[in-house]
C-alpha cells in the first residue's frame, strides 16, 4: 500500500498574509511530498509495506525514521492551522485554565518553546499524564514516539517560515498563535484522548 501525499485541508492561500500560498506549495508540495516519496521508497517490498505511518515510526531508525516521522508531523502541522478564527472546547479550555492558568500563559510557553528551540525541530502542546505541557523536538523528532497525547504543533524547520519571514522565527511563531492556531483540531485530539493518525 502506497502511503499517499496528504491533501492540504484547506486551499493553498487560505493562510494568507500570514503564509503565503508559495510557502505552502514548496512547503507541502515539494518538502512533505518528498517525505513521502522517500518513505515510500524505502519501505517497498519491505516488511515495513502495508503498515500504517505511526506503525513505522514507532518501530524505524535512521532514515526510514526520519521520512515517516516528517510524513506524519507535516500532516499533523497542516491540521494544526486554520485560516478561520477557532476556539477550544468547553473541557479544552478548562484544562488550559487548570494547568497553565490562562490562554496567555500558554500561547507565551508555546511561543517560548518554538522560538528558542535549537535550531530545526517542532513545539508541541500535549496531554502527559492527564496534564497539558509545553514540549520540542529536535529535526525530525515527533511527539508520538513519547508517551503523549499531540494537540498541535508548530513546524520551526525554517522551510515553515524563511520565504515570509526571512530568518525572523519570532515573527513566525507570533503570526500562527496569533492567527492560524486550529483549536478545533487540538480540541478534538483532546476530547478524543488518543493520538491522531495520519490518513491512510
């Protein structure tokens, strides 16, 4: 089975003028899809052909981690954003409330994590314990090989932002926790209490 080129889940210029429509067609159209191209190269007439992207994730090193991993991240980034204005869930903002004290509190944490984060990785919120909590990975890392729940992600490659942004991370970052953060999406991950999987 042939792992397929996730579909963005909104029009190419639906995040304008906070993500241009080149940034999203080189960022999902040429980076994602050779992800993708290359994982599925690299598990044709394997064991691996068949099984689901997290199957391979959780089970891969090396390069065959590196490809399923950016397959699954990118898939999870795009469903992440949303160029119309959402709110979390009632039990979504209770939580946030709960554990970080305010909406505020948490987009600066987030923010923190993203723009400080070593060079190229992913700032994550996630359940750990039954606690929301700010985390990062480094380059190709992902959130689902550690024993959490993903709500969102923000991609800080600077592929995600050097077209609009230039090499200004900080102007990123503010723009998508401003902006283009999908709550419903993260709320959804919550209320569902189970990770997200990347479409078959």
């Amino acid at each position: 089975m042939t792992i397929a080129l996730m579909p963005l889940p909104y029009a190419q210029d639906a995040l304008e003028p906070h993500i241009s429509s080149k940034t999203l067609e080189i960022h999902h159209g040429a980076h994602h899809k050779t992800y993708v191209d290359k994982l599925n190269a690299a598990i044709e007439g394997t064991d691996n052909a068949g099984k689901s992207v997290e199957e391979i994730v959780k089970s891969s090193s090396g390069g065959l981690f590196n490809n399923a991993a950016q397959t699954w991240n990118h898939g999870f980034y795009w469903q992440s954003l949303s160029g119309e204005k959402t709110e979390p869930s009632e039990s979504l903002a209770t939580a946030i409330k709960n554990d970080f004290g305010s909406m505020d509190a948490l987009l600066e944490a987030l923010s923190n994590e993203a723009v400080t984060h070593f060079a190229s990785g992913w700032a994550w919120l996630v359940v750990d314990g039954g606690k929301l909590k700010v985390m990062s990975t480094h380059d190709a890392g992902t959130a689902i090989t550690s024993d959490v729940n993903p709500l969102l992600t923000i991609d800080v490659w600077e592929h995600a932002y050097y077209i609009d942004q230039m090499n200004k991370r900080p102007a990123y970052v503010k723009a998508v926790l401003e902006n283009l953060i999908n709550w419903k999406f993260a709320s959804d991950n919550f209320d569902r209490g189970t990770p997200w999987t990347y479409p078959a």
